[in-house]
C-alpha cells in the first residue's frame, strides 16, 4: 500500500513540473506575436518639419473661365433642320454649326426682290415721263401742274425703290441668320438644341468656347477688397489639376459688389498653361506679405473633434502633440502651424490608427527594388 501510494506522489510531481515547464514551441510563439506588434519605422514613414514662406492674403473662391466666349443664339423664328457638331467638337472660324429652315425666308427674299424690279420700272417711266413734260413745257405744250405731278411722282417712285432695296437687304440678313457659324476658332461646350425643334427668337442653340483663353474668374469678401491691387501675384490650385500649384496675376476688381452675397468679383490672368476645361473650380490667395512659418501637409495631422494633432519622434518614441493651426496656404495647400512644432522637428508622414502616445519603434532600412 505504502509502495503505492508512493508511486502515485511520483507520478502527480512529474505532471505538476511537466505543466510548469516553459515548452518551446510556446516561447517561440510568443516571441513571434512579440516582434509583429513591435513598430518598425522606415525612413519614407518621416516627413520633417521645414519653415515655409506662407503667402498672407484675401482668399479667392471661383473657377476657370474663358476670355472668348459665345452663347450662339436663334435670331429667326423656325425650325432647326441639322446640327452639325456636338459637344467637344473642334470648330473654326466662319465654320456651319446649324442650319435652320429657310423656306419662308426664301420666299420672302422672293417676293422682296420682285417688288424691287417693279419698283426700278417704276422708276424708269416716272424719270421719261418726267422728262418729257420738261421737254413740252419748254415748247409752250405743257402746263407747269403737269411737270410738278410728273415730278412727285418720280419721287415718289425713287422711295419705293428704296423702300423695295431696304426690305431686299432685310430679307437677305434673314436669310444668312439660317446658319449659325462659328464666331472664333474654339470647341463646342453646350449642345442645346436638335434638328426638329423648335427655334424662337433668342433661343439658345450652342456653346462655343476657347480653351486658349482661360481665366481665373473669382469671389473675395468685401472686407478685403481693400488689400487688393491690379497686378498683385495671385497663387491659386485647381480642382483635378495634375498641377499643385498655378499663378497670375490680378487684372480687374469689379467696382460693386453682389447684392445677395456681399462678395466682389475679380479676375485673374493666369500665367502659363492650365487646363482647359471651363467651369472647374478654383481657390487662390492674393500675396500681400509673407512669412517663414512651420507647416505641414493634411496627410500628417490627425483631427479628433475640434483638436489637431501631429506624431513626433521623440528620441525613439512616439509623442502625440496637439497642434494649433493657422491658414492654409494657397499656393502650396500646407497648413501653418502657429505651435506645438517648429521647423526641424521629426513627425510620422501619415500616422495610422491604434497608434499610442510613448510608443516605442525601430526604425528600418528602406525596402530597394531588385
């Protein structure tokens, strides 16, 4: 029994030191799961905080337009027969557009220049007939009645000639207002009309733009139209630009502001290429004075409610920093930081979430490209 009960004790020790042993595919686990939750930092991970010119100025708010431009409308009353381009479309000076129905025209230009060669008959037998009276009167044959009704009747036959010519010419303008052609060498931007509709006076029919002239048409508050001067550099981006950044320069501010808005309009003349699409919209800054101010782009600051922050590299761990903000630069779309940084200072270039404040890191070796 003894002997037994011994051996038993034996074997529940083993299992209790069997249990408390460390087993080695579980240590390795462990260090695995360790190293995965470590944070590795590569030198592309850093942005460093530079000191930047921050161009102070009215903000301006608008889009491209163009310079040349046409709202090509109906000046006849008739029915559209053909479009000939269409939205995008290339046109060149002079070029047909649209043909309207002429046939009522036509026959008026008609009926106008008929009665202008009965008019021009008319005309040719008051002046003989006039002249003849002239020749009797000076034979004694003729009264002095008879001439002066022979010559208001030549007059009166001259304007209705001119009369005739004048309705002749109207009819024609008439006519030539059937084609719409294109005013300037430019693109088709709006396409209002198809063939069968109905044209009335002042409808509008097309669009027609120049790329080439595009400008930078925009709103500033009117508390700051006293800061503004033709020829003041203006920076300003573009949205869907592959471009950052474009420039130019103010060239007119108009002279009254909006009733509704309280807004002035100005516009801008750009320098260099910017695309060629009217309408996108557009943001700038007027540069009246600049300063070297630390900042930062969106993509390095974390906002949680109405605070910023940024995640410096402190030695070599993670400080979260709250930030204070000033405006965002136009030319170059940073934000300036008043403080909580300064230039040469060390922050994550687009910190993730689940990142905590004291965090410790490894930096890396960038990956290369075999």
């Amino acid at each position: 029994m003894s002997r037994f009960v011994a051996l038993l004790a034996a074997a529940l020790l083993g299992a209790t030191l069997a249990a408390c042993s460390p087993n080695k595919n579980d240590a390795a686990a462990a260090a695995k799961q360790s190293a995965a939750q470590r944070l590795l930092i590569a030198a592309e991970d850093v942005r460093r905080v530079e000191s930047a010119l921050h161009a102070g100025g009215p903000v301006l708010t608008g889009s491209l337009q163009p310079e040349r431009r046409a709202d090509l409308r109906a000046e006849v009353s008739t029915t559209v027969l053909q479009v000939l381009r269409d939205n995008g479309d290339v046109v060149r000076r002079g070029e047909l557009l649209v043909r309207l129905d002429d046939t009522s025209i036509r026959d008026s230009l008609s009926s106008a220049e008929e009665a202008a060669r009965a008019a021009e008959r008319s005309v040719d037998q008051s002046e003989r007939q006039f002249k003849r009276l002239i020749t009797l009167q000076g034979q004694g044959m003729s009264s002095t009645q008879s001439v002066e009704d022979a010559e208001a009747r030549r007059n009166q036959a001259q304007s209705d000639l001119a009369a005739a010519r004048a309705r002749v010419v109207a009819a024609r303008q008439q006519l030539q207002r059937t084609e719409v052609r294109a005013p300037f060498d430019g693109v088709v931007s709006d396409r209002k009309v198809s063939a069968g509709d109905t044209a009335q006076v002042g409808k509008e029919l097309l669009k027609v733009i120049d790329p080439a002239s595009m400008r930078f048409e925009g709103l500033v508050s009117v508390e700051r139209v006293a800061d503004l001067k033709a020829g003041q550099v203006v920076h300003f981006r573009v949205a869907g630009a592959e471009r950052a950044t474009f420039s130019g320069r103010l060239q007119h501010i108009a002279p009254s502001a909006d009733e509704v808005t309280r807004q002035v309009s100005v516009r801008v003349a750009v320098e260099g290429d910017v695309p060629r699409v009217a309408g996108l919209y557009a943001e700038g800054q007027v540069v009246t004075s600049g300063e070297a101010v630390p900042m930062l782009p969106e993509a390095s600051l974390v906002r949680e409610a109405d605070h910023v922050y940024a995640w410096r590299i402190n030695g070599d761990k993670l400080a979260k920093v709250a930030l204070t903000l000033g405006e965002r630069d136009a030319r170059s779309g940073l934000w300036v930081v008043r403080s909580g940084l300064a230039a040469g200072d060390e922050v994550l270039r687009a910190p993730s979430s689940g990142l905590v404040d004291g965090q410790a890191f490894e930096r890396v070796a960038a990956k290369v490209a075999k």
